[in-house]
C-alpha cells in the first residue's frame, strides 16, 4: 500500500518531518508506529524526526496530524505547522500571502506563507511557572515550565553549547512531577539574540529546532528577564525563529521550507 505513495521532505530550522498528502485517500499504515519509525529512520528511510499527515478539515483550510519518530500523535508541532503553511501553497489549498486558519491535535490557528516566510499562530501559554521543582546543576540558573500545547521545560544556562543536552535533557524529561514527561529547553544569551537547544519528548534526543519550545522559552524569558516585543531565538540549526506576543495568541516567524518530493519504493520494517 505505500509503494508509488507521494512524499514531500521538508524541513523547519532543520527540524525535519515527511509529508504525505491525505485528503483524497485513508492514511492506512501511515498512522502505524511501525511505518513511521521506518520512516523516520536516517539510515534506511526517508529520515525525519516525524510523520506529517495533511488531511482536509470540514471547517478550515486543512488539518493536520503529527507523529513523533516513536509513532506517538503529538498534540502540537510548531515547526510541523510552520511547514504545513508552505506545502498548502505549494499544493494550492491556500493562496500565497492569504491568510487562513488550520486545525491541529490542538485546535484551530492562523497561518500564512508570504515572502518566502510561514508565520503560524500558536496555542495559548497555559500553566506557566518561572519555577520549577528539580534541583539545579552547574551552569544553570533556573528552570520554568510552560505548556505550548505541549508541556515544556525552560532551563536558563551560562552557555548552551556547554550543555550535555542528551543527559540533562533525558533526566528531566522523565522527571517524576512530569506525569506525561515534557520538551526541555535550554537557552542563554547570545550576543543581542538568545540561543536555545532542545530535548524532545518522542523523538528521544536533539533537534535542531523545536517551535513550540521557542514560544516557551520566550515566555519564561519574559518571566525571568522582562524581555518585550518580538523575541528573536537562534535554533541549534542557526536558523532564527521569531516569537511575538502582541494578538491574542503568540505567533512564530520562520523557516517553512521544501527540501524535495519524492515516491516511496520499499520500506522494510522491524530491523
């Protein structure tokens, strides 16, 4: 059933997901934990740090679906988002520069593709705390959690680039006050930017940008630092994501972009 089957690689600050278009047919063994892992695997698939599932929606412009690389439907993807604006240009659901809302795993937001930049509005901060209850390590200054649609930690350090990311990033992750685990974010100052690096619940390791993760860190700075106006973060790709809190709801700036479409031909599971 995915032989011939269409894909579109894309990548958002090089948090990398595959695409496939469902409006027209069931996903099938897309939804499978087993097909995605094969999918999502960098050596023998396509590789990904997700599945992106583009589905028609009776109210707004489409929907979407993300699926971690373990096969979990996550609740929120910012960069799968952001890259979900792009291909609903390029495959002519939505007009260049129009804006348009879109429902996820949680809820309806805006979006829009103008210029060669995808802006996407994001889900309220909720539940947000400038502290919170781990001890901290050397380097560290605090640590904050807020839920960006899905939950986040914010670890305020010296120097991000000195952070075990994996180590750290795992420990908290599973800490025991995180019924469901959560993101980890790391970030410190950078010249007039901040740099973050991020953990990822599902993916099990480092990504090279997280979306939702940028909104929370953002908010924690705001908390900890009094920042205002848009917050320009610097993903561990180098690629800049914008974060602006002015409208109803946050919205993230940034890097929604085609890398090329390609045809399934054999994917070999469970090795």
């Amino acid at each position: 059933m995915l032989a011939g089957k269409t894909f579109w690689k894309m990548t958002g600050s090089g948090n990398d997901f595959v695409f496939f278009d469902v409006r027209d047919q069931p996903p099938g063994p897309l939804e499978s934990a087993a097909v995605i892992g094969a999918l999502c695997d960098r050596r023998r698939g396509v590789g990904a740090d997700g599945v992106v599932l583009l589905e028609r929606d009776p109210v707004h412009a489409y929907g979407i679906r993300y699926f971690n690389r373990d096969g979990s439907l996550a609740e929120f993807c910012g960069n799968a988002s952001l890259c979900s604006v792009r291909l609903a240009v390029e495959l002519g659901v939505v007009d260049n520069g129009s804006r348009f809302t879109f429902m996820t795993s949680s809820g309806a937001i805006p979006g829009q593709y103008e210029a060669g930049q995808a802006q996407v509005g994001m889900p309220a901060v909720a539940d947000a705390a400038a502290t919170f209850g781990a001890p901290l390590e050397p380097g560290e200054s605090a640590i904050g959690y807020a839920r960006v649609g899905v939950p986040h930690l914010v670890v305020a350090c010296g120097d991000v680039d000195a952070v075990d990311v994996e180590g750290r990033g795992r420990a908290l992750r599973h800490h025991p006050q995180l019924a469901a685990g959560a993101n980890v974010n790391f970030v410190s100052r950078r010249g007039q930017d901040w740099t973050y690096r991020t953990y990822e619940r599902g993916v099990e390791e480092e990504t090279l940008a997280c979306g939702s993760g940028s909104v929370a860190t953002a908010a924690m700075l705001r908390e900890w630092k009094g920042e205002t106006g848009p917050i320009r973060l610097i993903t561990r790709s180098g690629a800049p994501l914008v974060v602006n809190f002015d409208g109803e709801r946050p919205t993230v700036s940034g890097e929604g972009r085609l890398v090329f479409q390609g045809h399934l031909r054999e994917i070999q599971l469970g090795v």
